[in-house]
C-alpha cells in the first residue's frame, strides 16, 4: 500500500509526500532501505501533525507509518504499556484512562503519533512537574537502512537512545515505543481560571501557581497594547480525585475547505481576542473540566488549520530563558502588535529546570509562547527576521518540529548537539528542515 499527497499542519512549505505505508512491523526495515535505495533518502512520516518541514523528506518521498496502530502489551498494575509507533496518543488514552492512568506529558493534540511524540521530544502543560516525553519512554526498536534492528534505553545502545528522542526522525525509524503512564483519580480536572492584565501579571502568577499545581498555561491578547500588553487568561489544573473515569463526549466540528485567502486578519482577530477575553475572564474561579476540553481544545474541530486559507500558516514557538524572558518577551509582544499580525491562538507557559535525554530536545527552563501566522511570504519574512533578533539575543531557541523559516545559523547556535545527530543519522533519512538548516 502506498499514500500521496500527505503534508505538514501548516501546509507551509507546501510539498506534497507520497511513499509505502507499510501495515506490519516486519515489512518496515525492507521498506526503509528500498525506499532509501530508489530515492536516495527519505523520512519516516506519522500523522503529519509537525507544523513545518522537519516532517517533509528532502526527496518527498516517506515511509508512512500510521499503519503501526497496533498495541503489544500493557501491564495495568504498574502502568508500563508497549505499543507499535503508529499509534496516536489519543488512542492510548482511550485505553489507558479507563483503567486509571494518564499520559504523563501530552502535547495539544492527541491526534500525534508515538512514534513522532519521541522524535519531537514533545512537552506539554507540566513540563515544570515532569519535564518532556522522552523522560518517561522505557525502551524503543529503531529499525535503520545500514544494521539490524536494536532495542535503545538509557543503558542499552543509550548513545542512539539520547539522539533518537527529539531526533527529528533522523536515527532511524521508530518500531514500537514502551512509555510508563502516570496514575490519575479521575479522567476530569480540577481547574483554576484566573484573568491577568498584562505580561507582568502573568509572570507573578505562574511563578506563584506554577509550582502549586501539575498544569499551568495561559492564553494571550497578541494584539494587546501599552498597559494590556500580554493580558490573558491562565488556567492552572490538577488531576481530580472522583473515580470519575467516564470519557468525554464531545461534538466534533470541522472546517469542510479552505479559502483562497485567509479570514485571520487584524480586524477579525481583534474581534475574536476581545471576544474571548470577556468569555474567559467571566469563567474566573474553579472548575472541573473533562482531559479533553483542557488538553486539546482544538481537536474538537477538524481540519482547523483550514481556516488560515489555502497559503497555510507558520507557528511560531520560541523559549527565552528566565532571566531575559520579561523583556524578551516585552519587545516579542510589542513588535508583533505594532505588526498588526498574529495568533487567535496564543499559548504562553513555563518551561521547568527538568533536563531531557534527548540531544535537541527544545525546552529549557525559561517561558515559552507559540503563535501561528497567516502565511505571506515578505510580511513573514520580515516580521520573522526581527523576532528571530529578539530570541537570539535573550539566548532563547525556536521549535524545530514548529519551525519553516529558521536560519541555518541560528539552528547551529541554539542546538550544538547537532553534529552528533548528524554523526548518529541513518544515512538513508534526511528532512527538508535537516537540509535547510546544516547544509
């Protein structure tokens, strides 16, 4: 079987993939080096939730592996579960909650792989508690084009091990992932909704609450000026302690096309900002929501990158450290209101001291804020060029697995550790995103 036409989130750049989609593990290696062989290179693909080029083989040619859907075994008394990478986060949950135990760290989507939560190194709302996915996976199979299969943990083949977490897909592909789950009481949350009025606001309070609580992160007013610069709403959670385990129904919405322009502009983006500040901000207080509804507020709508028109969109998600993350950020916020542009999605949170296994993985203890822009090729371009200045100068780092513009220099600087990546990648793989930036 084979798949065409497969592409990043944010569809930008646009290069459409196609490759075998291989459905049993025993099929993959051969699949790899022939793939390899035919092309030259090519790059496992998931479930092409990586926003950028990091997940577009330089040949766009992949080995797509959704098809690894299937769960090999899972001990329920200690929470240690093995599954084949194709399977999706989501999928785990449907599980695993019902029998008492949670993600330990979940990006904001569940609709991400195993197999790419690895090679993306992922984080989440409680990276502060327990740092990035990859501290918590056991043990993987990486299947390479130049050996035989191997099994990598932190004491086994741990050189691969440590490259292969946040690797990007480039040591090899990922056969199955055994991950240790965390217990939970409850398949709901216990929430804290608490309005803030500027950037200095939300400092005070996620150092304050953060170390109170599992989960901490807020939404910010982009477009916000002068005196409101940076006001949001923060929501900091905890597991409840119900024995509530029902799973949340939610109805599903879906976005059918996309224009040939994009809707996100500056006026419907102040509407919407204004809008959902005053709906938020009348939510102050506690609360008890289902997993979902806090972790995946967008799942709930399909296709929803649809709405930033057939051009696509970028992410843009940067991490300052703390002691340059005020006026870092402050002059970030400030150049992107003066720009009239920006995110009806902003998420801003603290990254904790917390070190992951991985050679590049990208959080590091500081605050990191994500924003998705409307492609335009010279006004991002610009744009881009002076937020890029403001994060290199704070010594902070952008997000591969978001990232389609950043500079081969500013890659090489914020992530040394590339060369042993690039000592350690399987020759038969390589990534637009790789080529991009150390080429």
């Amino acid at each position: 079987m084979s798949v065409a036409k497969l592409s990043s989130w944010g569809h930008y750049p646009y290069a459409p993939q196609t490759g075998p989609a291989p459905g049993w593990r025993e099929g993959v290696q051969g699949v790899l080096r022939d793939t390899g062989t035919r092309f030259g290179t090519t790059l496992p693909f998931g479930n092409g939730r990586s926003y950028g080029d990091s997940c577009l083989a330089a040949t766009d040619h992949v080995v797509a592996l959704r098809g690894l859907d299937r769960f090999i075994a899972a001990d329920w008394e200690s929470g240690v579960l093995r599954a084949e990478a194709g399977v999706t986060l989501g999928e785990v949950l449907a599980l695993s909650v019902p029998r008492g135990w949670m993600l330990p760290v979940t990006p904001g989507t569940q609709f991400v792989t195993l197999g790419g939560a690895v090679a993306n190194d992922v984080h989440g709302k409680n990276h502060h508690v327990r740092g990035t996915f990859g501290r918590h996976v056991h043990r993987f199979s990486l299947l390479r084009s130049d050996r035989e299969p191997l099994e990598c943990a932190p004491d086994e083949n741990a050189e691969l091990y440590r490259a292969t977490i946040g690797g990007l897909g480039l040591t090899g592909i990922v056969e199955w992932v055994e991950l240790q789950l965390l217990p939970v009481a409850s398949s709901r949350l216990a929430t804290e909704t608490v309005p803030f009025g500027n950037l200095d606001e939300f400092l005070a309070l996620s150092h304050e609450l953060d170390t109170q609580h599992e989960y901490g992160v807020a939404w910010i007013d982009c477009l916000g000026r002068g005196a409101s610069l940076g006001r949001g709403i923060y929501v900091c959670a905890d597991h409840a302690t119900d024995q509530c385990y029902e799973m949340p129904k939610r109805r599903e919405r879906r976005v059918p096309f996309a224009l040939p322009w994009s809707p996100v502009n500056r006026y419907t983006l102040k509407l919407f900002n204004t809008f959902y500040y005053r709906r938020e901000a009348a939510k102050a207080g506690a609360g008890v929501v289902d997993y979902a509804s806090y972790f995946y507020p967008l799942d709930s709508i399909q296709n929803w990158n649809r709405l930033y028109g057939r051009r696509g969109f970028q992410q843009y998600q940067l991490v300052v450290p703390d002691a340059a993350a005020r006026d870092a950020l402050h002059a970030f916020l400030s150049t992107i209101a003066s720009s009239n542009a920006g995110s009806f999605l902003a998420v801003l949170k603290r990254c904790g001291p917390l070190v992951s296994p991985g050679l590049l993985s990208f959080p590091m203890q500081g605050i990191s804020l994500a924003l998705d822009f409307p492609q335009h090729d010279s006004r991002n371009a610009a744009l881009f060029a002076r937020l890029d200045a403001i994060v290199r100068e704070a010594g902070g780092r952008q997000y591969p697995a978001k990232d389609a513009h950043m500079s081969g220099t500013d890659f090489r600087a914020a992530y040394p550790a590339w060369q042993t990546l690039e000592q350690l990648r399987d020759p038969a793989l390589m990534s637009r995103f790789w080529q991009r930036t150390t080429r």
